[in-house]
C-alpha cells in the first residue's frame, strides 16, 4: 500500500458492501459448508474494500486485491485485519503464491478485465485443491446491459454502440466499458482450467431475501426446484456461480 492512493470509491459507489458482503457469505456457506468460513479468503478486485472489510471478522484471513490504491483501505482494511494489495488478476500468483487460497470472491469483476479466460486461470492457479471461487457478473444475452441500462447496446461493437449513446444524448456511453459473456462461453473457460461450476442463483436469491428479512419468500425460492433455475440460467440476467478447484487439478499452469 505503499502507492499514492486515489479516490476513496469507485464511480459504481461503495453502498450495500455490507448487504452483498452477507449474502455472498451466507451463499458459499449454503454450497460449500460451514467449514469454507475457516480459510484464507481473497477477493479479486476488491475496490474500495467494502466487501472485504465485511467479510473479514467471518473468516480466517481476508485479503483483497485491486489493480488501484483506494484511500479507504487504511480507513477500513486494518481495524478489520484486511491485508489489502494493489495489482491485477495477472499478478496473483506473484503476490500470493499458487495453492494459496481458501476461497476466492470474484463478484462482478470477470467483464471489467482484458481477458476473463486469463482471470479465471488466475484463479484457478492460487486456489488450493478442494478451493472454492463465488463467481458472479452479468449475462451477454440479457437485452439490458447492467452498467448503462440501456437494452441492446452491449451487443454492438463498442464504438458504434458508445456513438449512438452520445448521439442519442447519453452522458453515460463512456461507462459502457464492460465485455460480459454467454454461458458456454463461461463454463468453457471454467472446464479449460480445471474448475467445476455449481450454479447457485437460488441460494444466492435465497440469502439476499433472508438477509432483508423477507423469510416467506425466501422459502418459497428456496422450494423451487433447481432444476427450473438450470434451464433458465442461459437467459438470466446475470451468474452466480460456485467453482470447485478438484483435489486433482487439472488446470493449465501459465
């Protein structure tokens, strides 16, 4: 943390880390179990640091991993005992080592990078066999794109669909600036380095319900049959998965 440090948020805001932080939380312990809380937790591109900050007195060590300083960390990373690194997806196994980590928290990170098949390699690598990854962010195939709530244009080539924002009187075509993917296209990158998804949409809806306190709906999602929330995953509007590293990897070294 020894970079001169930026703004204290991100543009998308630092509000309801606490909110998303319990939910991710009460989700990998609904899939995984309750011993996943005991390890070392590393969330890739962790901003200003909410989510981690939150995560940390629940479980064993808590790290976060942004490619930019946020004035934040100091403020809310070492009260909670986070240890907070500036770098990218590309530098995790320099920083932390291979086989390092318990569980990896990737939420809605995979569309902001340059290359999601490199980041989920990178995942795979620091991920200790039997490892865990929360793996979330947006669907290509949904017509409204999550970050300018415009339909369509994300399924442009990028400069046309930014001019017709602009030209349309959009202050917001520089925000279109994310690259999400279809569901083959993931699970081909998840299978190419060796991890196994589980699809968790319910248990994650589950929780966001209990976690407002909204029990009769969360018990009525949570009675819906799995296999409903498999045949509509290609169409949701975003992912959530949960990723298993096997005791015998087989993802590809880089």
């Amino acid at each position: 943390m020894d970079n001169p440090c930026h703004r204290e948020d991100p543009r998308w805001g630092s509000d309801y880390r606490d909110e998303k932080a319990q939910a991710i939380f009460a989700t990998l312990l609904m899939v995984a179990g309750p011993s996943v809380a005991e390890g070392c937790w590393l969330d890739i591109g962790c901003g200003s640091g909410g989510i981690a900050t939150a995560l940390a007195p629940k479980v064993g060590r808590m790290v976060g991993v942004d490619p930019e300083p946020w004035r934040r960390w100091d403020e809310v990373g070492r009260p909670a005992g986070v240890v907070f690194h500036v770098g990218s997806y590309e530098d995790l196994p320099a920083l932390l080592g291979d086989e390092s980590v318990d569980v990896v928290v990737c939420n809605q990170v995979y569309e902001h990078v340059a290359s999601a098949a490199h980041l989920i390699d990178a995942i795979a690598r620091v991920l200790k066999p039997g490892g865990v990854c929360y793996f979330a962010g947006p669907n290509l195939l949904w017509p409204i794109e999550p970050h300018v709530h415009w339909p369509f244009v994300h399924w442009l080539p990028r400069r046309i669909a930014q001019r017709l924002m602009k030209g349309l009187g959009s202050r917001r075509a520089h925000e279109l600036d994310a690259y999400s993917a279809h569901l083959l296209k993931l699970r081909g990158w998840f299978a190419l380095h060796g991890l196994k998804p589980r699809t968790a949409l319910r248990e994650r809806i589950v929780a966001g319900l209990r976690q407002r306190r909204w029990v009769a709906s969360a018990e009525a999602v949570n009675a819906i049959p799995s296999v409903v929330f498999s045949a509509l995953e290609p169409i949701a509007p975003g992912f959530v998965f949960i990723l298993t590293k096997p005791e015998q990897s087989n993802s590809v070294a880089k």
